[in-house]
C-alpha cells in the first residue's frame, strides 16, 4: 500500500529509527536536527509555519525568508501559473 503522507522512504526510515538524516547531500536536508535534519518532516510535523519558523529552520532571517517568498510569487504571477 502507497503511502500518501508526503513522506520519502528515508524520512519514514529516518522518523522509525529516531535518527537525525545522515545524508548532507540531499537537496532536502536541513540543519535542524529536532526535526531529523529533513525538510520533508519538518512541513509534516508542523504544516503551515510562520515566516520566523522557516528562517530559523533554514538558518536565515525572517526578513529573507519573506524576500525570497516574494521574489516567487512575484514570478508565479508572471508566468501567470494557476495554483
């Protein structure tokens, strides 16, 4: 059965063993180990976060975070992308 959470094997492997990701190459890897190191189980955990919550999980500050929000979706409305 296909799990629909989101979830890599490894995260799920990651979250069953109580283990922070050993691997730094991944392009989801975080320096946040309260969180296994993983992006994907941080927006599992926690859903929707606040623009502090990102920046403190990314190691930048909120200020950042939100430019970078800004600077997306001032593209996404560029391309006229429909969500």
């Amino acid at each position: 059965m296909k799990n629909y959470d989101g979830l890599r094997a490894c995260s799920r492997k990651c979250i069953e063993l109580e283990t922070e990701c050993p691997c730094t190459e991944c392009r989801l890897w975080i320096d946040y180990p309260d969180e296994k190191n993983c992006s994907l189980i941080s927006i599992n955990e926690n859903d929707s976060m606040t623009l502090r919550e990102v920046g403190e999980r990314l190691g930048i500050s909120f200020a950042r975070v939100k430019q970078i929000e800004q600077k997306a979706l001032s593209r996404i409305r560029k391309f006229n992308i429909d969500w």
